[in-house]
C-alpha cells in the first residue's frame, strides 16, 4: 500500500480531459484541495442511509436501505421520526447471506409536493407472488422472485408520516449487485430511475448474461414483463405509465429512456434541464455521463471510451465449457480461451452511442506495485451521486458537478462546461459517501454514509470501520 498512500496524499488520482476527442489521462494528476466547508455530525446510526433530500416540511428526508424505511431528520437537533417503515424483512435476511444491495433505495417528492400534492415516490425491494426470475427458476434461489418497484404515497404533514401505498411500476428487476435504485422527478414533471445491470457477468453472478443492450419486446411490454429494464435509466408518468414522448427504440416505446449502463448510482438535473449520471466502471473507467433520450451507453461493450485500456468483454455464460466450472477472472484481466471475448475496439457502436464527458480513470496498465490489481489499485473510485452546484455562495465550486464516492471518501468535482479539463479532489475522511444534498443558498452540503465497508484512510490504506458509519454529516461554508 505505500505507492498508494503516496498517490493518495500527494497527487491522487488524475482526471480525463472532457473533451470527447481528448486523450484519456491515467491516474497521476488530479488536484488536491481543502474542502472549503466545517464538518459537523447532524445524526448516525441509520441504516445505510441511500437517498437525502430537503423536504419543503423543512426537514431533511432520507432511506435507511438495511432498515427498510424512510426518515425525517429534524435540522436543527438531529432527532429523527420515521415517516413510513416497510414490510420487507425477508428480503434482507435472504441479501446479506450473498452481500446484498437490495432495500429501500431511491425517493423524490412530487413536484407540486408542499403546494397541494403531497405525495411521495419511492423505490424498493419486494417479494412478486406472481413473478419470477427466467434466471432463477430454481424456487431455492436466493432471488427467485424478489423485484424492485416504484411506489407512491400520501403525506400527512399533521402526522409527519406516509400512507395509502400505490404500486405504480413493479416488475423492475432486483438481484444481490448493481440494483443502482437513483430516482429524481425531472422538469418535465416525469420520474427517472437508475436500474443496474444486476451484477451480471461478475463474482457470484458471473455465468449470468449482462442485459443492458437488451431492449423490451413489445409482447414483453403487453406481458408487463420487464426483465428487459435492467442496465437502463427509465422514464414513467406520475402514474407509472409509459410517456408517449418517451424515445422509441428498436421499433419499440416503453420505460426505456437511455440504456447500455452498468451501475449508474448518481442521477441528477441541473437548472438547464440537462441530466447528469455517473456510473460505475468495472475496475476502471467509472463514467460521468449526460444522459440523452434514446442513447446507448455502450455497456458492455465499452468501458470508458473505446480506447482498449484495460477492460476486455468476456462472456462467461457463453463459455465452451460448462460456466460454473469455469474459475471467474477480473474484467481488466482476460479470460481462458473457452470464454468468448471481445476488445472494446471490435464493437461497431451505432449512431445513438454516447460517449461519457468524463471517466475516474483510465489505465492501460497496472501502476508499478498494483500488479495484484487489489481494491486499491484499480483505478475506479465507486461514485454514489452527482450533483451541479450551481450558486454562488462558495466560488470555487460554482458550476461544477460534484461527485461522491464510495471508495475513496472524497467528492470529485469537474466543470462540465470546460473543453479541457480536470478533477479537484476533496478527501473527507474515511466514510463511503452515498449521496449528497445541497441547500439552496449553497451554504451547506449534507452528506450520507454508508454503515460499512471498505475505504481509503487517512493514510491512504484500507479502512473497514468508516469514521461516520450510517450517518448524516452537515458542511458548512466557511
């Protein structure tokens, strides 16, 4: 670990150029500096809090994802109140026994929330007992039929709390990796969701195909089957219906918005109307992308750009051989020859590609003493959420998107607006930073962490106890 807490401490990791056109740097040149805000803890304890947002109650809303429930935090004491808590103990006794991701994941209020419609959407894991993973027929299998859906609910704002549960779109398909779950009402009115590829073609999910360039049938859409979403970022009506506006891909309109993802877990709109995600790269190339109507993100054909650096496609349910006698290998290193495999530069990318503005970061070789390419070698620094800040109350951070992650305990920020450019990296101790929330003078940021988990210390090695675990930490300008 000591060439890391070198590059950590002193130059950290470099940025890519957002020019599409530009070459990709490698991790050696980032900017380091000094968060310019004074950390306080506003509450811990939660349960892997996932999603945070400002409610026009006046308090601050978040997801306990592990808890299965979704809370109100009091600004002023931290005292918390639980507005709704979920039924879905089963599903988390059946994740933790393979390190699930699954629960109570992204939310957002309607727009017209505080002003008449108080209602709430939020997403989840449950139980289908009409559904089943065409994956999993085994009924033994962990995941046979749990799914995640978008529900709605009614606020009380003389209880403080959620009723009258709606499903509006169920179906959504969940599994223990890469559910992403990030939800945001766009200026249209319309609600967004992230959803993962599943994990598929990886650790304990590596015989199962990636989905993300497969697109919905029309007997699927008529079937309500929507296995076909996953590696997606959809897009749905107030009511869960599909737009009429919604792009037609294939021949076919439905929820699909943008597709070719892996694990976008940042997703959110800037003033403009411009829609900014971020998303994990395999072990490398996490991406910073703008998300278009109709567009392929590449995955898993690409990783990153199409440059041939460190990321090889091997599909390892299509191997020669049976798959689960097969040893997996790490998608930057090769595959045995029974496995079909693929270089990013033999994809022939249609015309609806779009390239990421930015990636954190691109190798083409292990760094000197990362040959192991272990967690702290490899280059990707696992971003949780995006947001532009756009005031003016602290200068050097207006216009600038601002990235959290989970492996370094940092926020990565960028100007999207640049031709050429680079990452300004803040260290913020050793939490996994899950999402971020911004007030709307821009004097304060609070941030969620993760309630365990592996991160960078202050010494740039490996901590598994976070500073802040499950917590909700308040920034103030100084």
């Amino acid at each position: 670990m000591k060439l890391w807490k070198t590059l950590y401490l002193s130059t950290a990791l470099a940025a890519l150029a957002l020019a599409p056109a530009a070459a990709q740097q490698s991790p050696q040149d980032v900017t380091v500096a000094e968060f310019p805000f004074a950390k306080a803890v506003l509450a811990e304890g939660l349960g892997n809090p996932f999603e945070i947002r400002l409610g026009a109650d006046g308090w601050l809303w978040v997801t306990e994802r592990t808890a299965g429930k979704i809370t109100r935090i009091n600004l002023e004491d931290g005292t918390t109140k639980t507005a709704y808590a979920f039924n879905v103990p089963e599903v988390f006794e059946v994740a933790e026994v393979i390190q699930g991701q699954t629960g109570v994941m992204g939310f957002a209020f309607h727009p017209e929330f505080g002003n008449g419609t108080d209602q709430v959407f939020v997403y989840h894991t449950y139980q289908d007992a009409e559904r089943t993973d065409p994956t999993q027929l085994d009924e033994k299998a962990p995941f046979h039929r749990l799914f995640n859906k978008v529900v709605r609910f009614d606020y009380d704002a003389t209880t403080g709390t959620l009723s009258n549960p709606t499903d509006i779109l169920t179906g959504i398909p969940s599994s223990n990796d890469h559910n992403s779950g990030r939800m945001q009402v766009g200026p249209d009115g319309m609600i967004y969701l992230t959803v993962g590829d599943q994990g598929h073609n990886q650790l304990i999910n590596w015989c199962r195909p990636i989905e993300s360039q497969t697109l919905p049938t029309a007997a699927q859409l008529a079937a309500e089957d929507h296995y076909a979403y996953q590696g997606k970022v959809l897009r749905m009506n107030l009511d869960g219906s599909i737009p009429e506006d919604n792009p037609e891909v294939d021949g076919v309109r439905s929820h699909v918005y943008s597709y070719g993802h892996r694990n976008p877990q940042g997703l959110s709109f800037a003033a403009d109307g411009t829609l900014y995600a971020n998303e994990h790269g395999p072990d490398s190339d996490d991406e910073i992308n703008i998300i278009k109507a109709g567009g392929n993100y590449g995955w898993p054909h690409i990783a990153g750009q199409q440059d041939d650096n460190f990321y090889l496609y091997a599909q390892w349910g299509q191997a020669s051989e049976p798959c689960g006698g097969l040893d997996p290998i790490g998608p930057s290193q090769g595959a045995p020859d029974v496995v079909p495999q693929q270089a990013e530069s033999e994809w022939q990318a249609p015309e609806n590609y779009v390239m990421p503005i930015a990636t954190m970061f691109t190798v083409s070789e292990p760094l000197p003493g990362c040959e192991d390419f272990a967690y702290l070698c490899r280059p990707s620094v696992g971003p949780s959420s995006i947001t532009l800040y756009e005031q003016d109350r602290v200068p050097e951070l207006s216009g600038r998107l601002m990235s959290t992650t989970l492996k370094h305990g940092s926020i990565y920020s960028i100007d999207p607006a640049a031709e050429e450019n680079g990452f300004t990296r803040y260290y913020l101790g050793a939490n996994r930073l899950r999402d971020l929330e911004i007030s709307d003078d821009g004097g304060t940021i609070y941030l969620a962490t993760d309630l365990s988990g592996g991160v960078v210390d202050p010494q740039g090695g490996v901590s598994e106890t976070p500073e802040n675990p499950g917590a909700i930490l308040v920034y103030t300008a100084k």
